[in-house]
C-alpha cells in the first residue's frame, strides 16, 4: 500500500498543534510577574542560532540588544518593539525571533526593552520608542536605512512612532514590518468574538485588563497615539502586516490595511491559515513561522534596496 505523503496542509496544522499544546502546558498565569515569566519560559524554548552574535547596548538609558547574523549589513537595522500587550514581553522572549528576522533581512537588529505598564504607564514606552530611534540617528544610521518591526503592541508601538516622528517633520524609517499587531484599544473589532474559541493567547478580556494597566484614566482610547488604527495613515512608508486567521486580532491587522490602502500607503497583507497570534515567535519548530520571517526580510530588502 502507497504511503501517505505529508501536505504542506497538514504539516503546518500539526506544528502550530505542538505549540498549542506547549502554550497550554501549565495553567494560564494571573498575575503581572508571572505572565512575564512565563511569556519569557515559552519565546526562549529555542535558544538563538550558534552563528549570531548579540550585544548588549544602552540606548541613552533604554536597554537594548543589537544582533547581527553573517553575511548582514551593518549599516541597516531592523529596529524591534517586542509584544506582549505593553505589560510583559522582553528581549529574551523575542530573542530568536528578532535574531532570525536580521538574518532574513541581512541587516543588524536593535531589539528594544522599553518600560512596561502598569509600573510604567503611557506615555513611557513611547518615550523609550523615540530615544532608542534618536540613539540610531546618532550613531549615523540615516533614517531611510532603518526598518521598524513590531508583534502585538510592540507593533502598536511602531505605528505610533511612525506618526510621531511625522508630527514633528523628521524623517521617516524605510518601512514597517507588523506581526498580529494590536492597532484598537476600543477593541470593537469583530473578529475579538468570532475567532475567540480558537485563538489560545489572547481574549477581550484579557485585552481589557492589559488596556486598563496601560491607559491612564482620562485618556481616550480612540487616541491615535493609543490605537493607531485611528491615525491619519497618508504619508506613512511601506508597510507589511502579518497575522493568523486563528486570532482574535485579525480584524485590528485587516481593518488597518484597509485604512492604509485609502489613504495611499503601500501596504502588504499577509493571512496566514491556521496560525496563531504572534506565531513567528517559534519559528525554530514551525515552518510557517520562518516562511514569514523569509517574507517579511523579502520586503525589508526590496524596500531598502
């Protein structure tokens, strides 16, 4: 009898199974410290690539950590806002993806841990996004040799220093690559219902709770520095948006293309079928994971070239 050969269907449906299942391997944790551990424990379950090399930086008093893979140019970098719904999340955690995402862009990496709420409420990442983007400026990296990259909030995080930088007339990075990114802090996005019961990382109120540590009261969360799904889009640079159909958050990434398109930014969306918020994170056991980091250092080329 002929053996059954494997589809790219079902291998990729049974990879994101195994992390659904690693995810879900000790009881969701509750408070901050602990979902910062664990978030750390999950992204850090493959270590970085032997040939990397990493470095510690202070970016005028922001921690970061610079990479760079063989073979990459120095004078490109991707600059990195890890996820993690701005509360937790880290350097560690982010660490293979934002290695591997250098190596498929063949540029250096500066990965960025800014502040977290609730100790650290808005505006303190931002403040932190704009420093370590200054610290870049002075080091003779000029603006248009610069990639931002972002998961989740640190994606939220990219777009809004985009808009910041566009306020006060500097110029702007080459592009921005966005993973799940977490663009509307109303959260009146549909998919936050209709994909609730198959998504195993984020919930609306699970959201809710991570809006309510971030925002400080009397701040409205139609803000555009909050959710930059509301900002005025025209003039942005080019922009890549990767998310899952299995996440709650597919409406914040397709209505954030839409909003893009009108306004005339050169956009890319990317649905990846059966994948999970963040999924890239995990790219060392899941081919779909590195087929976006090879999209996504694609586009980062082509835009820098």
């Amino acid at each position: 009898m002929e053996e059954h050969a494997v589809t790219d269907h079902e291998r990729a449906l049974k990879e994101i199974d195994a992390i659904r299942k690693l995810l879900s391997s000790k009881p969701r944790p509750v408070g901050w410290l602990e979902r910062r551990e664990r978030l750390d424990e999950v992204g850090a379950v493959w270590p970085v690539a032997d040939d990397i090399e990493c470095e510690s930086v202070d970016c005028d008093g922001v921690r970061g950590e610079l990479s760079i893979a063989p073979g990459s140019e120095t004078d490109r970098v991707l600059l990195y806002f890890h996820g993690g719904g701005y509360c937790s999340g880290s350097i560690k955690s982010h660490r293979r993806l934002v290695t591997e995402a250098g190596r498929a862009a063949r540029m250096r990496t500066l990965a960025i841990d800014y502040r977290r709420a609730p100790e650290h409420p808005f505006p303190a990442q931002h403040e932190d996004a704009i420093t370590a983007w200054h610290f870049l400026r002075r080091q003779g990296i000029a603006a248009e040799r610069i990639a931002l990259g972002g998961d989740s909030a640190g994606g939220n995080l990219a777009l809004s220093l985009i808009n910041r930088l566009r306020a006060v007339g500097e110029p702007l990075p080459s592009c921005a690559w966005l993973i799940s990114p977490w663009t509307d802090l109303t959260m009146s996005g549909s998919t936050l219902s209709s994909k609730d019961a198959i998504d195993p990382i984020i919930h609306k109120t699970y959201l809710d709770e991570l809006a309510d540590a971030y925002v400080p009261a009397g701040i409205k969360r139609l803000e555009p520095q909050i959710s930059p799904l509301f900002a005025e889009l025209r003039g942005f640079p080019p922009l890549l948006i990767q998310v899952g159909s299995a996440e709650t958050l597919l409406s914040d990434a397709t209505r954030l293309a839409e909003a893009a398109g009108v306004a005339d930014v050169d956009v890319r969306l990317e649905i990846w079928p059966h994948m999970i918020h963040a999924w890239p994170v995990w790219n060392a056991a899941l081919d779909d994971g590195r087929r976006a980091l090879s999209a996504a250092g694609a586009f980062m080329r082509d835009v820098l070239r």
